[in-house]
C-alpha cells in the first residue's frame, strides 16, 4: 500500500477544482497548495515558494538577488505580502537568495495579479496570501530537511483531544561560503546568517468560535566588508478569531502586528570617533473584520473594515564612543492610519455569467507629530527651496487622502470547458519603499505619503480567454493587461536618501504604463507534468516635471528597472518511477535595463563619467537550466520514517547570467592622478551549482 | 548532508556596445573674486570604452560677460586652456556672470548666469592624528596609514544660505644641497629650496547639507588627511647658474628622490558657492563616491550649466563657475603636539607661485632666491 500523494498524475501548481481555472470569476491567480509545495522546482536554499511564484506568467525578479518579486511590471513594495493576515515589510533572507517564507507548515498560497477583491487594499500590484495549517490535523508529523544553506526542522500536533493544533517550524543558515565566493571585494569580506521561526496555535473553542494566534519573527544579521555591520528583523504576530452564526454567515475578527527593524552600524576600531549606528524600522498594527454571507451556494457577500497603523522610523544616527565626532541625527518618525470598509458581491447570474463587484472605499491619514517643509512654488524642491515650516502635535490630522477603489470581475463561460474574463481593480497605495539601487540596499527606505508626497494609484484592466482541453488535462490561457500608475515614485538624479529630512525633495512623481500579454500552458495529469508560459510585457515611466532637476530623460518615456518584455517559463516534472521524479525548468527572459557610462571626460583633474539617459541600455538576456531528481526511501504507508533525496543542478549549462554592471576605477592617487575605468559584470550563479538535499517527515 | 564543491560566482570584465558616436564639449572653467588669471578649459570627451585621450578645443573664441553689459575675453594659451588678462578682468562678489564659446566649426555654447556670493574665511582648523586606509601612490596599494585629519569650523556669515567647497593643498616643503664647480678649486654652494603640493581631499569637498538646514555654524567638517612621514618622494630638481650674475636656475629632470620634509603648510580654499555650483559638485562627488560596489547608488547624469545655443538637443558636459574664495594658510606641526595633538599655526597666507617647484639660491651672492612663501624656522 502506498502514499496517494506521489500518485502519478498529481499537479504541481493547481487551482482547488481542476476546472476552477475556467468556472471561477477569479482571473490572473496562482495557486499553490500542499501538494503543490511538495512537488516545487528546488531553489538555492530548497523549495521556496516566492522564488517558484516567481515562474508563473507574469511574475518576474531582477536577478538572483533582489528582495521581493515584480508583478506585471510594479516594484516590489506594491506587493501586499501577508502571512496569516499580516504584511511581511522585508521578504528576503541573503539579500533574495532565499525567501523568508519557510514552506514547512504552509498549507496553501494565492497570488492575485489583477481582478483584486475589494477585500484587499494597501498595494498597487498584487496579493499574495500566505497561510499556515497543518497536513493532517489529527496525527503528529515531524518534518525537517538539511540544505546546502540552511536546515530546517517543524512539528504539526493535535492537542488537547484535537481541540487545539500546534504548528511550530524553524530555519537557520551556515551560508558565509557562499558569500565567500561572489567575486565582489565587499562581499568576501563579509559574513551572513539567519534565523526564522514560525508558529501557529488553532484553537477549536467550539463549534461555532475558532482562535488562532500566530507568530512569526526572522532575523538576518550581515557582516559587510568586515567593518559595516546589518541587521535586521520581522516580528510578526497576529489573533483571529472565527465565529460562526449559521454555515452561510460567519466573520473572521484578525488584530495583527508586523515589526520590522533595521540596523547598520560602522565600528572600525582605529576610528572609535567615527563609529556610528543607524536604526529605522517600520511598525505596523492592523486589525480587520471581515463578514462572509453565502445565501446561495451561487452567491456570496463580504464586507467588512480594515485599519492599519504605520509608524515609520526614518533613522536614527548615532555615534559609538565617548570621543565620538558623529552629530547625533534623529529624523522624525511618521505616522499614519489607513482605513476602509468595503463590500464585495459575487454571484452567478447564470450558468454563463458570474460577476463579482465590489467596492473600497480608503481613507488615508497623515498624522503628527512631524514637520512639514513648504516649498517655494517657483523653485525645484530642495533644502535651498524650503520657505517655512510647520509643526504638527502627536495625532494631529496633517492632511488627509482618500479615495473610492472599485472592483469588477466578469467571468463569461463560453463552453464547459472555456470562458472569458474581464477585470479592473483601482488601488491606492499610501506607502513606498524608495530605492536608487538595484537590490535592497541599507539605503532603502519606506515612506509614508504626505502633503508633499500624493499617494500612488493603480488602475489595472485585464482580459483573459481561459481552456481546458482533455477533461482539464490542458489548461491553458492569454491574459492581456493594461495597468496605469498615478503618481509612481522615482529618485531624482544623485538622489541622497539615508538620514534625508527633505527627502521629498529629492524624489519626482512619475506616471507608469504597463501593458501584456500572457500565454500559459499547463498540464495538470499524466507521468509528464508541468507548464509553459510566455509573456510579452513593457513597464515604461515618464516623468512630468517642469524643473531640469524633476526631469527624467527629458521627460520622455523610458523603461522601468523591471521592464523586460519577453519572458518564458518551461516547467516539467516527469514521474520516471513511484520513487523516482525529475524536475526540469527554464527560464529566458530579455536582460533588464540598466545605465551605463557613455564618455568619459576630465574635470578639475579628476577624470569623470557622463552616464546615458536612464535605463537606455539593457543587460545580457537571462536564461538558466535547473535540473532535479528526488528519489522517495520508501511509500509504505505504515513506516512512520519518510525520506527522500534531491540531487539538483542549478543553472545546468553554467550561463553566466549578468546580474549588475559596474565600473571599477584603477588607482587613485592621493595627487589626483588619473584613474583608469574597467566595465565589469557581476553572476551571481556563473558555474551549475549541485546540490544534495534530504528531506525527512515522521 | 550536502556536497557542493564549486564557486557559484564570478564577474568578468564587459564591454557593452556604448552607441555614443556624438562629439561632445567639455567645459572646465571657474573665475573667482581673486586677482588671478582665470582659466577656462575646453575639451571633448572620449568613449567610455576607447582608450582615445580626451582632446583640445583649439581656436574656440571664449569670453565671460557680466550684468554691467561688460565683457571679458579669455586668450588660448594652448591645450584648450584660455586665460583671462588678470588686469583687465576680476570677478565681483554680488554679480552675475555668463560664459560664451564659439568653436571653430560654429558651433555656439552658452552657460546659464552665475552670481558670485561674498567670500567666508574659516572660523577655526584643526589636526587629530588619525588612521586611514589610503591609496600608495607609489605601488597603488591600499595601506592603512597613521597621519593627521584636518577638521574645520565655519560660521555663517551672512543671511542667505551658505554652500561651500574645501580644497585643501597640502605643500611639502623640502631642502636640497649641491655644488656648482667652478674650477679645480672653487665650488658654489647652492641650495635648493623645493616643494610638492598635493590635494589631500579624495573627492569634491562640498559642506554637508545639514549646515544648510538651520544655517548655523559647522562643526568639525573634515578636510583631508596627511600622513606623517618624515620623508617625501619627490622630484629632482638641477640647476643652470647664470655666471654674469651669479644666478640660480632650477629645471626638473624625470627622476624622483626621497628627501626630509622640512615643513608641510597647508593651504584652504574655500569657495563659496551659488545653488547650481553646489548641486553641480554634489553630483561629482557623488560620482566619484561610488566605487562601483554593489550597494552603490545607481549612477546618474551630470547636468551641467552650459547649453548649446545653435543647436539645443546637443549634449554638452561641464559647468562655469562664478564663486568667491578666501585663502587661508597653516603651518601643520606634527611633532610639538599640545594635548596629544598634532597643531595647526595660522599665518598670513601667501601662495607658492607653482603647485610645484625649486628656487636656487646661492648663498653669499647678492641675489637672494627664497620663495616668498617659505618657512624657514623650525622643523615640523
């Protein structure tokens, strides 16, 4: 007798019916469930689900590196990220090598591209909901699995009569050697190491009230160059109760709180006086009360209201030693509260037509205490430009936004086994997270919006023709989108960010174009499984600005750091055998845009750059081979002990996909002597890189 | 467990293809409120990616005009420099200036107008010994080096917002003997007075933003760093004696020798600078910040102050600059310390006449040949 779960004819990444893909109002999601996490393609640090979310149509990353994922051409602080009902602020663990997300005790995943229910607000480009439950409520398992970077170890068990479920994993890294061997002088320098830890109680009160309390925190912690020191943290926790009045009317009560910190200090102990720390952090608190009305089994109803508290510490700077040089710096914290209520419909007005519409309505406040700087009308904004100032007291209104977002999801079934869809989502965004470079850097910092600073809004409009072929054998799909972004942030030209009080000054509102087309194939059953998508894609901005300093390229259309408008996923798993399975993807996608040095000139004897216009030149393209096989120790369904080996190659054929380019200068003499310039490019994976990992549950 | 035996990562050296074919202007130029000849220096940059060196503008008709409706030209000296007639022409705080070019192929280029702000003189400068990891001009090995740091305190002195440029030039002053044989017998003892100037700022040395902020006094804003070495690789300077007068001629060789520092003085220039010039430099010294390491910001353009008039979509690179200066001078006493600390002693400022070089003087003959700005006494 055997596992059901390694069955030939499992799906890697599937909806909840196999037809769902077509019958649901729901377009442009991916769903990953149990099963589905089971079966994923192996990443640098084992199976995580971000970077396999990061292979479906319409899903990219910059690189190997980069925090966070880019949905249909947004950045990575559009997407709302939420374990348990509460956003995670920093995704990665090593700078995006590995997600922080650890897939133990994930019970399933949905990423919603577009057609957003009214439920969901405060990102422009995407949900992602994460949650936890365990495999089999009513039996005791034990999972753990030791990785080329990290280790992993979780426990799911029923209590108190199964009355109560605990689950309780945890992850920790050994990763420096792989630092070690990225050929930047920084990074070899350097040393990395992380923790998480996740846990979820479930408490069945009785039949009609469930609680769960959930708790989460990681913690990396990144020695740079041996002398700069980074850390940080996610705490995350979160209480829910579920009261049921009847099967079709409950509501779901969720108090969340999500803490992220952050800290870089510089301690070079030949120059105590110089030794700084910088602190920020972003603490948030949420509660939500959704209710949930199914008077038919064709038509349900939620509403509900959402709050949320931001309380963004900008940065702290302050020196190490009694002899210290450092002028303290302490930028004033912002504060804000987000509010919503909103309602949302969906009905099946026929067997040929379901539309689920919906409504938010958002409220945006920026609160005290802080100080507004008031800009001369006729000037670029710059410190030079500010005029007066003014103060406002703790909880003090400073200026308010708000705005009606509404949803409409239209699904028109054609066949039994095809249908088209339609959507169009309006979001306001309250919240940034502001970079001028390309992967999460110490710099980074969130920013809440304010009287200088309008809010972003995303109006996204998406089309898609859905069929399935062979008793949903096939699936397949093409979604064409057309998002446009109001008010999208870019740094303006030597942009100074860290420890900035103007730092409004230095940023330009920008307009953002994104439109696609998405081409996906899946095959759900058979020993060959797996999916092909292409997506051709453009994410293009255009600044406004009537100031030479608010001008990007002239105010002429350029594309954005995520532009890459051809991508293609080939995705297989073959079930070689019960034991045997092998795992094949890969992956092109046309290289990013970047900037790079034009001429080189000379300036007070200094020998100088004069960059292109931004984004003008693009990377290398991207492709990479990963290749796997798991071999499963034994299906017995009575041995308690489960193994199973995974030998994987990442990056088969050893392309050496550019990650960044940079310049080096050659010597630089204390007489201003000449440097000479070099172009480099820098592979974060530039030779197939074998992996041996082993799993175990009991 | 786990088996990997392979590096992951590399980087190689790129050469994009760079489609920038376009014959570019660059413009160096800077008058200040000093009685001097100023210079304006016209080049055009090279690819990024061509090892061409950057060449002269030659035979460009340049002048600066001011808001009195007078106008000033700059003369070529060669190499695409041109000069100002220091008699015809100084620059007024409170004014506003504007540089024009026209170039051989007719091609006519306009700055946008500069206002000169009134000089500011440091409050205050320091030393502290220090420690630094600091390029070998020599070997271009990083080294860390025990030295001093300069530090500067400045007070606003006047009501608008003050921005302002450090440059700080360290001259190394050193001694060389030798002898003239006259005949069999007779010798002439020259001795040679020399110096070396190096700029001990790194970078463009613009005041931090947050003086901007409150307007009120910086403190502790740093200003280079000097090393403590007793001696000095420097050039070697010969001599060719005018017999008719018993003069001295010193003329430099290619050959550098180690001498003992005599005294280090150390030179602050500080420029005080209008909105645009202050952006314009924070930009460089951005730039030039970045060392290409992987946290670095993205790099961006340098927006100049200079556009072409004849034709407004060409590109043009540089920046004219109208700031005032006030110089200020230091003798940097390494060795008699007052709390621990190495000393800066203010004197009255006299500047070399040359960034480098050697005056001969013969002692006993009637023509004396010390520069003008030497310290002879003591020995720090």
């Amino acid at each position: 007798m055997y596992e059901r779960a390694i069955k030939l004819g499992e799906v890697v990444i599937y909806s909840e019916r196999a037809e769902s893909n077509v019958s649901g109002t729901q377009m442009s999601i991916v769903k990953i469930d149990v099963k589905g996490i089971k079966e994923l393609p192996v990443s640098i640090g084992g199976k995580d689900i971000i970077r396999s979310i990061t292979l479906m149509p319409g899903v990219q990353t910059i690189g190997e590196f980069g925090t966070g994922f880019n949905v249909r051409g947004g950045s990575a602080d559009q997407n709302l990220v939420l374990i348990e009902d509460v956003p995670i602020f920093n995704l990665s663990h090593l700078f995006g090598l590995i997600s922080v997300v650890n897939s133990d005790g994930v019970s399933n995943v949905t990423l919603l591209k577009a057609g957003i229910s009214a439920k969901y607000g405060e990102r422009a480009s995407s949900v992602m909901d994460i949650q936890l439950g365990p495999t089999n409520p009513d039996k005791t398992t034990v999972k753990g699995g030791i990785g080329i970077i990290n280790s992993s170890l979780y426990l799911e068990t029923p209590l108190v009569d199964n009355k109560i479920n605990l689950l309780i994993g945890a992850r920790s890294s050994y990763s420096n050697w792989l630092l070690h061997s990225i050929p930047d002088i920084d990074l070899m320098n350097s040393s990395a190491h992380f923790y998480d830890a996740d846990a979820l109680l479930s408490f069945n009160v009785n039949d009609r009230n469930k609680i769960d309390l959930f708790g989460y925190i990681s913690n990396d912690r990144f020695g740079f160059a041996k002398t700069t020191d980074y850390k940080y943290t996610n705490l995350l926790g979160s209480l829910r109760w579920k009261h049921t009045f009847t099967n079709q009317f409950f509501f779901n009560l969720t108090a969340g709180i999500s803490d992220y910190r952050f800290q870089v200090s510089e301690s070079d102990t030949s120059k105590l006086w110089e030794a700084y720390r910088i602190n920020s952090g972003v603490l948030y608190k949420n509660t939500k009360w959704n209710f949930s009305w199914l008077p038919n089994g064709n038509h349900s109803i939620d509403f509900g209201i959402n709050a949320a508290l931001y309380n963004i510490q900008p940065g702290k700077l302050t020196g190490l030693s009694d002899s210290t040089i450092i002028n303290p710096v302490q930028m004033l914290s912002e504060k804000a509260l987000e509010s919503a209520i909103y309602l949302t419909d969906n009905i099946t007005l026929s067997p040929k037509l379901a539309i689920d519409v919906g409504v938010r309505y958002s409220l945006y406040t920026y609160l005290g205490p802080n100080k507004i700087y008031i800009y001369q009308p006729d000037l670029p904004r710059s410190r030079g430009s500010v005029i007066d100032s003014l103060m406002y007291g703790n909880n003090k209104s400073i200026c308010r936004y708000s705005g009606l977002e509404p949803r409409v999801s239209l699904r028109i079934t054609l066949s039994n086994n095809s249908s088209v869809k339609l959507s169009y989502n309006r979001i306001h965004q309250y919240v940034n997270l502001v970079s001028n470079t390309a992967v999460m850097a110490p710099t980074d910092v969130w920013k809440l919006s304010s009287p200088n600073l309008k809010p972003l809004t995303c109006d996204h409009f998406a089309v898609g023709y859905f069929k399935n072929f062979k008793n949903n054998m096939y699936e397949t799909s093409l979604e064409v989108y057309y998002k446009s972004l109001t008010n999208a942030i870019e740094y303006k030209n030597g942009a100074d960010l860290l420890l900035n009080p103007y730092l409004e000054a230095d940023l330009t509102n920008v307009r953002g174009y994104n439109y696609g087309v998405e081409l996906y194939v899946k095959k759900n059953t058979g020993r060959l499984t797996g999916w092909a998508s292409y997506t051709f894609s453009r994410s293009l901005q255009q600044s406004h600005g009537v100031f030479t300093e608010d001008k990007i390229n002239d105010n002429q259309i350029f594309p954005s750091n995520f532009d890459r408008p051809n991508n293609l996923i080939l995705n297989a798993n073959y079930h070689i055998s019960k034991r045997w399975r092998f795992n094949g993807t890969f992956t092109y996608s046309t290289g990013r845009p970047v900037t790079l040095p034009e001429l080189k000139f000379d300036y007070q004897g200094y020998q100088l750059l004069y960059y292109s216009d931004r984004n003008k030149y693009r990377l290398p393209d991207y492709h990479r081979l990963d290749v796997s096989m798991t071999l499963d120790e034994s299906l017995k369904i009575r041995r308690k002990w489960k193994g199973s080996w995974t030998f994987s190659i990442i990056n088969l054929y050893g392309r050496k996909n550019a990650y960044s380019v940079y310049y080096q200068k050659g010597a630089h003499m204390v007489s201003n002597e000449y440097r000479q310039y070099d172009t480099y490019m820098l592979y974060i994976i530039g030779r197939p890189l074998p992996m041996l990992t082993y799993s175990f549950t009991f | 467990m786990i088996i990997s035996g392979l590096l992951i990562s590399c980087s190689k050296v790129y050469d994009p293809h760079i489609d920038s074919a376009e014959k570019v202007l660059v413009i160096d130029g800077r008058i200040t409120n000093q009685i001097d000849a100023y210079h304006i220096v016209l080049t055009y940059a090279s690819q990024f990616n061509s090892s061409e060196k950057n060449t002269p503008s030659l035979g460009a008709n340049v002048y600066v005009t001011d808001d009195h409706g007078n106008s000033f030209k700059f003369n070529e000296r060669g190499k695409g420099d041109y000069v100002s007639d220091s008699l015809q022409f100084t620059g007024q705080p409170g004014h506003t200036y504007r540089l024009h070019i026209l170039t051989t192929d007719g091609t006519e280029y306009e700055s946008d107008l500069q206002r000169m702000f009134p000089e500011v003189s440091p409050d205050n400068a320091y030393a502290k010994f220090d420690n630094q990891v600091i390029l070998n001009g020599v070997t271009g090995l990083k080294v860390s080096t025990h030295g001093a740091s300069i530090f500067m305190d400045i007070r606003n002195q006047s009501d608008t917002v003050p921005r302002f440029r450090i440059v700080s030039n360290l001259v190394l002053q050193y001694y060389n003997q030798g002898n003239f044989q006259l005949d069999w017998d007779h010798f002439l003892l020259l001795q040679y007075y020399c110096w070396q100037t190096v700029n001990i700022n790194s970078n463009f040395n613009i005041t931090d933003e947050d003086y901007l902020s409150n307007s009120a006094s910086i403190k502790n804003h740093p200003a280079g760093f000097l090393d403590d070495n007793n001696n000095v690789i420097a050039i070697e300077y010969y001599s060719k004696i005018n017999m008719d007068d018993t003069t001295a001629i010193a003329y430099s060789g290619n050959w550098h020798n180690t001498y003992l520092i005599h005294h280090r003085i150390l030179y602050l220039s500080q420029y005080t600078l209008n909105r645009e010039t202050y952006l314009y430099y924070k930009s460089l010294y951005g730039q030039i910040q970045s060392e290409g390491r992987i946290f670095d910001p993205v790099a961006s353009q340098l927006n100049g102050n200079i556009k072409c008039i004849t034709d407004p979509e060409k590109k043009t690179i540089g920046f004219f600059e109208a700031s005032s200066v006030s110089y200020s001078e230091y003798i940097v006493d390494l060795r008699n310390l007052v709390n621990s600390q190495p000393v800066l002693i203010k004197t009255p400022c006299i500047l070399p006449p040359e960034p480098d070089g050697c005056l001969i003087d013969i002692p006993g003959s009637k023509h004396h040949n010390v520069p003008a700005f030497w310290i002879s006494t003591g020995n720090t």
